[in-house]
C-alpha cells in the first residue's frame, strides 16, 4: 500500500504486480480521475462537453470527431487551392498573432509558445494569441482563469478568431490549429510554430494523416531544433528553420554540492512518446543494483501504479518546486521518442546527469557531452544510470554538467526566431 512521507509525495511498497491500464477498475477510475483534473485544469464547461459527448453516443451512437473543426478541414483544399501570402511591408515593431488549442494548466506547449510571445514583446512588437476550441471546451472566464498559471505576458488571449486575419504574421501551433489558419483570409504572413512531430502521437490514422498533411500546407516553419527542420525539410519539402533550446538557467541552479541519493523519472504513462514502460524496466533493473537510491517520478499522477521497486511520486510539479528536486538527484531518466524534451538542459543546469534515449530526434537537438545518450534497452538505460552514480567525482562531473548549459539562454533563441520571421516577412 502507498503511504505519504513528510515531503507530501506518496511512496509505493516494493515488489508490487503493475496495475495494467486495460483493467475495468483502473478504465473507472481512470475516468474519475481524468474527470476531475479536466475540471481542475479546463473548467466545468469542458466536463459537461464530455459527458453531453460520452450521453449522446450511448444514446444515438458516435459522431465523427476531430480535434479540428470537420467544416475546416473540407476548407483547407492544400491540393488544389495552395496557399498565397505577400510579404509585408517593412517595419519596426510587428504585429504577430498566434493561434493556440485550449489550453490546460501545466501545458509545455502553451508554456513554450508564451515564453516567445513574452520575448517579442520585449521587442516592442505586439502579440495576441487566439484559442481555436472548436468543440467549446472552455469559456473565455475558464481560459482566463488558466492563463494566470503561466507567467504573465501583455498579450490578450481570446476565444475563437474573430480579429485574427489583422496582423503581420500569424503561427498556427498545432495540427488542429493549422487548418483555420490556413482558411484564414488575410495579407499576414502565415508560419508554422512546431515543436514536434504531431503524426507521431497517433497510430496510422486519419488523424496521423490530417496532422501530416499540415506540413505541405506552405506555411513557412520555425521549429524547435534542428531534428524537426531536417525531417520536415527531407520528407515534406516544407520550408524551415529552428531555434536552439535553452537551458532556463535563471530558474534552474546548481546548488547541491554534496554526494546526490536520488534518482529521477520523468513519467508519464499518458503519453506514449514518453516510454514509460521501458523507463520502468530500466528503473527496475537499476534498482537491483543501487537500492539505497530513492527513485522519484513526476510528470504526471502514477501514485495507483504498483511497480516492482519503491518510489516516490510527486505527481504534476509547479515549476517552482522542480529545482529542489533536480539538485536532490544524481541521475534521470528522460525518454523521448519524437522531438527532444526540454529537460535535458533544464536538468543539466541543476548538475542532474540525463539518460536519454540515443535517437536522431534527440542527438540532432542537442550534442551536450554531459547528456547520457543510451541504446533504447532497459539494461544499456539502467547501465547508463549506474555509471552516474558509481563515479568517484560525482559532485565535481555534476557542476561541470551545470556550467557546460549556462550560455544557452532563452533570451538567444528568441533573437533567432525574431530573425528567422523578419527574414521571411522582408524576403
């Protein structure tokens, strides 16, 4: 049974069965639980869609369903009707609008697509960004009440496009969002905001196809690293280019200068992309061999799984309370099957040592030589983390590893963006 320690995150007893996602009692619980973060997250409006759609399929039988508007889709002809946009007139100060989906607390994304909303700002110019919700998850009072979980910006966020076409340029950032973007009737420029390869979240469908589809729409692309502009540069023709990650040093610091006990997950078992089976087949094997190491899990609420070792759960963390946490471990697991996370760097600024799945979309990120880069095997990931903690200058390799991320500023990938779109936009 799991109990809760002082520091408020749950333990679970060792040597447990897994809890399989397929069984009714997790399926129940797991809608009960989704019910209530979709509420705490997204509002009650957002819950009372769900269940009017859960209701009416009992009733009449599904309905064909998109994240995307059907309506949007049959307009966006990219086969027949390719899309135009002039290049604007110089100017000092631009004004750029971005089309986001709703959005929920915690969000990457939206914490990612704000953070060069905040820098173009900075810049003088103004920004607005638009909720494209075309299933009215959220009134405009719940997006509001969202928005204050992120750092704060000038830019208003409204529901729905009304007022979108008036601008410079304009960033679809998602598949979903790619389609009205691409309807919108405007002289703006229109860019393609992608921070990763959206086909990848789904199995072969209509929906990996509609999310394919996007990147032959014409838009011009700035992408999150370098993987994301040579794939979709190779397979798609699409025009690109990218921005480098940062390492958010002003929010993570190295601090910890004593031996580390601690070894962290990032485990989210919602998302495929994120290998959380193949983390935990690692951690079980690493735990075999160091298991006076405490092995701590965030990311997302995993408290119900039983896993055949001890571990701390810390479910969804505020951004606050990372930093504590990064400079309590040596190590950490970080699995990423499509466009690199960003905590790698974030990690690595706190003296946390990260194994990483060793993959192009990945290595073509970053070539950082304190990133573990490890074969896609429980026991080479394992390994990896054992090398980590079994090194005799453990404390000195952790603040090298901090130091070596120190420049990657934030700050400098906001310039390269500013000055891929003003390229694009004075030709």
């Amino acid at each position: 049974m799991a109990s809760r320690p002082r520091d408020g995150c749950r333990i679970t007893a060792e040597h447990q069965p897994w809890i399989r996602l397929n069984s009714s009692g997790v399926v129940l619980i797991g809608k009960i639980r989704l019910a209530i973060r979709v509420l705490r997250e997204r509002g009650p409006r957002a819950v009372a869609h769900r269940v009017k759609r859960y209701i009416g399929n009992r009733l009449r039988g599904p309905r064909v369903a998109l994240s995307v508007a059907l309506e949007d889709v049959i307009a966006a002809n990219w086969t027949k009707s390719p899309m135009r946009t002039p290049s604007a007139a110089a100017g000092e100060h631009l004004t750029v609008h971005w089309v986001v989906p709703p959005a929920g607390i915690g969000s990457g994304g939206h914490l990612n697509i704000f953070r060069f909303v905040r820098f173009l700002e900075k810049r003088g110019h103004t920004c607005r960004v638009f909720c494209y919700d075309p299933h009215e998850h959220q009134s405009q009072a719940e997006v509001d009440k969202v928005i204050k979980h992120f750092p704060p910006m000038a830019a208003p966020v409204k529901v729905g496009l009304g007022g979108a076409e008036d601008c410079d340029a304009i960033f679809a950032t998602s598949w979903p969002t790619a389609y009205p973007v691409f309807n919108l009737q405007t002289r703006a420029k229109k860019f393609y905001f992608v921070q990763d390869f959206e086909p990848y979240f789904f199995p072969a469908s209509s929906e990996s196809t509609l999310a394919e589809n996007t990147y032959r729409f014409g838009f011009y692309g700035v992408t999150a690293g370098r993987w994301l502009t040579e794939k979709l540069g190779t397979e798609y023709g699409m025009s690109c280019d990218y921005y480098d990650f940062g390492s958010d040093s002003d929010r993570y610091h190295f601090r910890n200068l004593e031996k580390r006990k601690k070894i962290f997950f990032y485990a989210r078992p919602v998302t495929p992309r994120r290998g959380f089976e193949l983390g935990v087949l690692a951690l079980e094997l690493f735990h075999k061999k160091h298991p006076e190491y405490e092995i701590h899990l965030a990311g997302w609420d995993v408290s119900r799984f039983r896993l055949p070792f001890p571990f701390h759960d810390h479910g969804v963390m505020k951004l606050s309370e990372l930093d504590s946490l990064y400079n309590d471990c040596a190590a950490a697991l970080v699995i990423s099957f499509t466009n690199m996370s960003l905590l790698p760097l974030e990690l690595l600024s706190a003296g946390c040592i990260p194994v990483v799945n060793d993959a192009p979309n990945n290595t073509l990120v970053s070539a950082n030589p304190y990133i573990s880069y490890t074969p896609s095997s429980p026991a080479a990931m394992a390994d990896a983390l054992c090398e980590v903690v079994e090194r005799p200058d453990q404390v000195e390799y952790a603040r090298k590893a901090a130091a070596s991320v120190q420049n990657l500023a934030w700050d400098d990938s906001g310039a390269k963006f500013e000055a891929i779109m003003r390229r694009e936009l004075y030709g």
